[in-house]
C-alpha cells in the first residue's frame, strides 16, 4: 500500500495514542482491553471522518472545488468534522441534516454537533426524514455550479473509497505501533455505520496480511445489509488501493445486536457504556456510535466472547460533541438536580 500516491491534505494528528484500559479491563474480567484514540485526531473535538476527509479534501482541491456539500443525520459527527475542514481551508461548506429521530429537545436540534457546524461558518438546510438525501445533495451541488461555483458533493460519512483510504491508513498505522509495542492483538471492534471505517480497515489489515479480526458493532442496519455494505466498499477499496482480491466475504463481520430502538437513539446499555467509560477511565463515548460500540463490546466481554489472555483493542471513533445534544438522556443525580 503506497498512500502517498493519493492526494490529501494533512489536518489529523497522526499516530493517535493507543493505550491499555486497565480499570475498566478488571471491572469487566476477562481479555485485556486496549483503545486506539481516534477520538485525538485533532480536528474540531475529533473523530473518524477525519482520516476519511484528509483524502476527500485532497480531492477536491485536486479538482479545484470551492464549496463541499454533505449531509447527515442532525447531530452528525462527519457533518462537524467536514465543516472545520472547509474552514480550515478556507471552503464553503453546504450540510444538509436529516431529522431521522424526530427528537424535538432544543439541545438536540440546536447543541452539540449543530453549535459547531454552525460556528465553522458553514451554511445548514434541515430536511424531513426519509429525504433522499443524495438527490438532495446533487440539487444543492446543480444550485451552486449555476452561481459558477465549483461543488465537491462528500457522500454521507465520508463513505467511499477516497475515505476510506483514511482507515486503510489507520490499519496500518495500528499494526505498526503493535509491533512497536510487542503487543500481538487478538481482535478489533468498533462502530459501524456508513461503513467506511470497516471496510477501510478490512482492506487495509487484509492489504498487510495482518491476520487480526475485527468486529463492526452496528448502529442502524441489519446484519445482513450492513455486512453487504462493508464488503462492497472494502472490495472496492481493496481495488483503489492497488490489491484487489485480498478481501473476502468472511472477513466483514458485524454484530447489530447493540442497535436499540433505532439510529440515533440511545438505550439503558448505550447510557450504562458511555457511564461506565466516563467513570473508569476518563474516556468520553457518544451516544449515536461509540456508546453502541462499547455497549456491544462490554456485553461480549461479560459473555466470555474473548479468553482471558487476549489483548482486544477498542477503536474510539469519537462523537463526544455530540454528547451535549444528549443531555436529557442523562440522568445522574447532580444533572436532575440542575434541571429539575
Ligand atoms: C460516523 C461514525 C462512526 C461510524 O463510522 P462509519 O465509517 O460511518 O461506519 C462511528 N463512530 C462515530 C463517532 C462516528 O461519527
């Protein structure tokens, strides 16, 4: 794999940390457990669609564009993250969010997430659920190009095979500090949604014949659907990346046990991980993704999925802005006490 020879604008802070998680190791028993901190990747709070967009931005500036479209859910991490970019480079950004859990809660439609998009200067149109949300991206892109604009449309998480090229990166990047650190990883797990983040890193550990597991917790598909989407995007990664081939069908893997009522909406498990984090190792999860991965990744360490002398790594794809766009599924006694 030779990444230099994609374009890509530099912003993530690179390698993130990978540190042991011993408190919460012993609380839970069982395999040793490790996280990879792509929470620290440095752009505006962080998170994985950092990796994904110093490869999409490196495109769009190769193609001379000057304003990005994107879209998400209302509290979405990939939007906030797209938006520090463009300021970063000095962009317009257009998003376009979709209110696809009806929340009507101010902090929710106004807080977290929304705050920052809304302070990186980018411009948001608020869409029904349901909305089809690439044509709504394609009408807003035909907008600008007709105000003599040149558009660069990022697909909802950053997921294709330009972002991916980010967690390919990332598979690389974590195996090189395993073996800095004698540390031969057993299995990896994370949360999956758009896919860009497995099926990069599949391609990727695939690319490096790693021979290391990984586990996507899902957050909104069924099984089936979210395996096929990871394949699909990890096959045509594979393929950018010079290696076609070295993906299989087996090795895309997802448990969406941890889904709850629905995308974006938290249950007791992902309210009980996020504490859990918090309170054992000063880590702060989200409640749309990583608060659903931990949850998934507790409950199977608590089954006995993972013998004792496994090292596990836990990938912290970010999202604690969103947090603040949660508040009221919070229901710590000092926290009632202030609202009540
Ligand atoms: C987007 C996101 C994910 C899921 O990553 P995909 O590449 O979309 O599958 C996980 N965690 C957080 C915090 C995210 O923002």
């Amino acid at each position: 794999m030779h990444f230099a020879r994609f374009d890509r604008v530099r912003l993530a802070h690179l390698p993130t940390p990978l540190e042991p998680m011993d408190r919460l190791s012993k609380a839970l028993g069982g395999p040793r457990l490790w996280i990879k901190r792509d929470d620290c990747t440095g752009v505006s709070t962080g998170g994985n669609k950092t990796r994904k967009l110093e490869f999409l931005l490196g495109e769009a500036l190769a193609q001379k564009a000057d304003v990005i479209i994107t879209q998400g859910a209302t509290q979405s991490n990939h939007v906030r993250q797209t938006a520090a970019f463009c300021a970063r480079l000095g962009l317009e950004c257009h998003a376009i969010l979709e209110d696809r859990t009806g929340f009507d809660d101010p902090d929710y439609r106004l807080n977290g997430n929304v705050l920052l998009d809304a302070l990186h200067g980018a411009t948001i149109e608020h869409v029904p659920a349901g909305t089809d949300m690439v044509a709504a991206c394609e009408t807003a892109a035909a907008e600008f190009s007709g105000k003599n604009k040149t558009p660069y449309i990022i697909p909802g998480g950053g997921s294709n095979p330009t972002g991916a090229l980010g967690y390919a990166n990332c598979a690389l990047e974590l195996v090189n500090q395993a073996n800095d650190m004698g540390l031969p990883i057993s299995r990896i797990l994370h949360a999956t949604g758009s896919a860009g983040t497995q099926a990069g890193l599949v391609a990727g550990l695939r690319a490096i014949n790693a021979g290391i597991p990984l586990l996507g917790i899902g957050v909104r598909a069924p099984k089936d659907k979210q395996e096929a989407n990871v394949f699909a995007l990890a096959q045509a990664t594979a393929d950018k990346l010079g290696c076609p081939g070295v993906v299989s069908r087996d090795d895309v893997v997802a448990n969406t046990d941890y889904v709850g009522p629905g995308y974006g909406i938290p249950n007791a498990a992902t309210i009980a991980a996020i504490e859990t984090f918090s309170q054992l190792e000063g880590l702060l999860l989200d409640p749309v993704y990583s608060g659903k991965g931990a949850a998934g990744l507790i409950d199977l360490v608590r089954k006995g999925a993972f013998a004792d002398d496994q090292n596990i790594v836990f990938l912290h794809t970010g999202g604690s802005a969103g947090l603040f766009g949660y508040r009221s599924f919070f229901k710590e006694p000092e926290i009632r006490n202030l609202v009540t």
